[in-house]
C-alpha cells in the first residue's frame, strides 16, 4: 500500500478537526483545549514514528500522520462535545458526508488507472470536482 493511499482518509479527519477547532472552538475562546488537542496529536505521531519507522519506512510517516490527525480530532471532540450546542447528525451534514465519500470512493478508484503523475492529478481534480458539485445540485443545495 502507498503512502498517499494510507493518508486518503485525512480528509475527512482534518476537514472535522478543521470544524471543531477552527469553527467553532476558536470563536468560543477556547484557545486551550486546540492546544491540548495538538500537543495530543504530536505526541501520537512521535510515538507513531518511533514504533514503526524501523518496520515500515516511510509508510511508517504516513500512518503516523493519519494516527496524529486521528488523536487529535477524536480527542478535540471528547472534551469540546459539551460545549458545543451543534448537532452533527442533520440533513445538511448528512448531504455533505455522502457527497465527500462518494468523491473519495470516485477518486480512490481512479489511482488504479495508469497515467502520467501530472494527468492523474488533473483528472482527480476534475473528477472530485465533477462528483461532489454535482451532489451539492442534484440535492440543490445553496453552496451549488
């Protein structure tokens, strides 16, 4: 497995993590607990990378990575949940949810087709493009 495939899923983690920090626990003030948060994630990643650098190589980064924005997310929503009045389970979320999976799954699919670095890349964009807009209109939603 390629490092770029072990890291795929970071951008569900960082785009929550984003959400919960920089939306809505940075206009409350509450500073502190992103710090915490952070500290928590770079402490996993050192960790990470020491227990599995001599196994793995450079897989090792990735996995340290994804475990680190993992930590950091998880443990930013087990001590801001209380103070935060938002509820996660609605329409909305729901809709960007499958709109952001079903481009993942689209462009996890097209690192199987063989091309040039630089075409893949493009084409990726395009697709991801393509699929998560077109969900956006297919339930006419405002950002569409």
């Amino acid at each position: 497995m390629t490092a770029a495939r072990i890291v795929a899923p970071i951008i569900f983690v960082v785009s929550f993590s984003g959400f919960l920090g920089t939306q809505t626990l940075y206009p409350m003030g509450k500073v502190k607990i992103i710090i915490v948060c952070t500290f928590i994630g770079a402490v996993t990643d050192l960790i990470l990378n020491i227990l599995l650098m001599p196994s793995y190589s450079y897989n090792a980064a990735a996995i340290s990575y994804l475990g680190a924005e993992i930590a950091t997310s998880l443990s930013m929503f087990l001590i801001a949940h209380k103070m935060i009045p938002v509820s996660y389970f609605n329409k909305d979320v729901l809709l960007y949810s499958v709109s952001a999976i079903l481009m993942g799954i689209g462009l996890f699919l097209m690192t199987f087709i063989h091309m040039e670095d630089f075409i893949q890349l493009l084409s990726m964009f395009i697709v991801g493009l393509i699929i998560y807009i077109g969900m956006l209109m297919l339930k006419r939603d405002a950002f569409a």
